[in-house]
C-alpha cells in the first residue's frame, strides 16, 4: 500500500514522467536489492523510453504535476 500511496503523492505534485522513474529506481533498488548504479540505470532507462515514445514520437504531453500545470488543483 506504501508503493500505492507514495506514488500517488509523487504523481500529484512532481508529474507522471519523473514519477515513474523515481518509482523505478526505488523500486529496483529496495526489493531487488541490486546497486545504486543498477537502479539509476534502470530509472534512466525508464524515463528514455517515456520521453522518446510519449513526449518526441507521439507528441502527447504527459502529465507535469501540480506545481507545473496551468489550473493546478482544478485540473483534478
């Protein structure tokens, strides 16, 4: 529920493109237990993929986060 929650926050106030790598490294990190250097691999690599197949190839714009979009909350 921890992952659940703490990705929701992250989500909310810092956007779904930065989340996601966060939650990756932290993720691989924690329960795979593998290196610093892995994680942040395996983060990067997810934020690559995230960013050339969403924001360059599609041209859609993924979600920034609170603080970064226009309404605010009211986007909600």
């Amino acid at each position: 529920i921890g992952w659940i929650i703490g990705a929701f926050v992250l989500m909310a106030t810092i956007g779904l493109l930065t989340t996601s790598a966060i939650f990756c490294t932290a993720f691989v990190r924690i329960r795979g237990n593998l290196s610093l250097k892995v994680s942040a691999g395996v983060g990067l690599g997810v934020l690559m993929f995230q960013y050339g197949v969403f924001e360059w190839a599609l041209e859609y714009e993924l979600y920034r986060g609170l603080p970064f979009s226009e309404g605010g909350l009211a986007d909600w």
